[in-house]
C-alpha cells in the first residue's frame, strides 16, 4: 500500500525494535514529541525502555550511540536537523568512522544516524544544508540518501543491520510523499544504484530531492531520458552509473548540495576515469547560505526550467 516518507520510517523503526533486540532509538523529542519531524510517532508507548529523549547535545548522545555500539548494542541516533551533525562532526568522524580502522577490525560501531536535510521548508540557513557532500570525504561512515518512502524504509533496515555507522540523510522536503512501501521488512542494498526511469537520449544521475525534479522534467520531455539515482553516496556504486552513461552518452548530474567540492564532481570524476567520453553537465545548489524567503530559496537548488535548459543544451549538436 501506498505509504508516506514518514509513515515508512515510522513503520521500519517499529519493525526493527521488535525483531531486534538490541536495537534503541536516542534523541532529542524522539519520546513524547515523536521526533522534530513525526518519524519517532506512538514508539515510546509500546517501546518505553528504548525510545529515550536526550539532552540537547548532538556532541554527547553521538557519543553516546558510539559508546553503546561498541558493547553490542545498535543505536538508532536521530539528528533532528542535518546541520546540528556540525556539533557532533568529532564522534562521528574522528570516533565511529576510525574505530574499527584503529583496532585492526576488532571492534565495530554498528549505528545508524538519521538527520533531516536539504532546503524547500523555509528554515533558513542554520536548518537547511545539505552535508552529505562532507561526510562522503569520510573513510569508515557509510553515507545514504533515499530519494522516496520505499527506499527510506529499505535503507533504514540495511543500514541497521549493518556493522558499520551509517549516516542518512532524509530530505525533508520529501516527507510527506508517498509511495508504494511493503508492509513487512525489507531491505534496499546500500551502495547499490537504481534505474528509476529508463531512457536512450540522455542519463540524469539525481541524488535525493533531486531525483522527483528530475522525473518531473522527465515527464514533459520530448526526448527518452533515463534517470538513474545513487541511493548511497558512499560507496558510489560507480558501475551502475558508468553503464547508463555510456549507454546513452549524455549525462546531467542533479544535487540540491552546492556544487562547489561536492559529490557531482566525484561523480563526473570517476564517470570520466570509468571510460566515459560523452557530453556532460553539472548542477547543483547555489554557493551561497540558504534563504528563509520561498521566492529566493526555489532558486538556490536547480529549478525545473534550469534542468529543462540544461537538457536541451547536452542534446544540442556541436
């Protein structure tokens, strides 16, 4: 049945504390409140020993979803906006990410960390960065961004049984999309791309929010464009990719991130040290900080007329 992004976690998380004990959900108002966005939503009352409200502190629950991971637990961390991740980048990258590195894989931190991300609320500039570009730079964290609710429950559910931090960036903005989502558990591999829509003319690689813009232009085109979504930023399932690419030998890559240092240029990098040889586009978030005016923030990631533009412009004969 049809489920929204949020009913989807909501539902993943509850299946996964009953069938894993050692799983717990931490954060701030993830109790009563249900989470800053719903997602936690009725688990504290079936879930009271395992759903625990923090201290405002993303620097010391981060430490302690670490700590509780390398004693076999798998703690479900949820950062309420992905920019408060800034506050708590010491546990995460020099801690969980290096653990299992330093201790010559003796130990592991088997903990997922959620963070709400991206623009398209008007939050402002403090509640509105996209930072998966930063923590993809990061040997040891396993980085996600699921595009719709069938992936989000999926992903949630690889990541948690995964015995490495996993970081997923959920875009807020998505939230209340729906799509079809399986009631019982499943799981969509990280670090494995998917074909959303197949295409001859052209390959749009869109990370997150980006990919329902793309399959919106897709829509009214007049040309066969295939849209093919990463899913998992790090590892870059590079292969995927690279077959659409050559397949249809013009490729516009779409991120709500800024394009400046970000993941498009990795991924138009190692496209190009892939064998690629074809036409290629890049467009991202502006390189500026997120505006709390709609009219201003609809312009700070690639708009539909931008793509549109941007599609016509690789089609166009030299």
């Amino acid at each position: 049945m049809n489920k929204t992004y949020l009913q989807a976690l909501n539902e993943g998380l509850r299946q996964l504390l009953t069938t894993i004990p050692e799983a717990y959900i931490l954060g701030e108002d993830v109790g009563t409140y249900g989470g800053g966005f719903g997602v936690t939503k009725g688990l504290v009352a079936d879930f009271p020993d395992r759903v625990l409200d923090t201290p405002i502190s993303e620097a010391a629950i981060t430490g302690v979803a670490t700590g509780s991971a390398l004693l076999g637990k798998r703690p479900i961390l949820e950062i309420q906006f992905s920019d408060f991740l800034t506050v708590a980048v010491d546990q995460i990258v020099n801690e969980a990410a290096k653990i299992h590195f330093l201790s010559n894989g003796q130990q592991s931190v088997p903990m997922v960390i959620r963070a709400a991300s991206g623009s398209g609320t008007g939050a402002s500039a403090q509640h509105s960065q996209s930072f998966e570009n930063w923590f993809s730079h990061v040997p040891g964290l396993i980085v996600a961004m699921p595009a719709n609710a069938y992936d989000a429950k999926g992903i949630l559910v690889s990541a948690v049984r995964n015995n490495n931090p996993v970081l997923i960036f959920e875009p807020k903005s998505l939230y209340k999309t729906s799509a079809h989502v399986p009631d019982e558990l499943y799981e969509v591999p990280l670090g494995q791309a998917k074909t959303v829509v197949s295409g001859d003319d052209l390959t749009i690689i869109a990370v997150g929010r980006m990919v329902e813009v793309a399959k919106t232009v897709v829509e009214k085109a007049s040309c066969s464009i295939e849209i093919v979504d990463p899913i998992t930023i790090s590892p870059l399932d590079i292969d995927t990719l690279a077959s659409s690419a050559k397949k249809t030998g013009r490729v516009l890559i779409l991120t709500e991130a800024t394009k400046q240092s970000g993941i498009s240029a990795e991924i138009l990098a190692q496209l190009i040290e892939a064998g690629f040889s074809g036409k290629i586009k890049r467009l991202g978030g502006k390189f500026m900080p997120i505006s709390a005016a709609k009219s201003v923030e609809l312009g700070q990631v690639p708009t539909e007329i931008e793509i549109s533009e941007a599609i016509d412009t690789l089609l166009r004969d030299d």
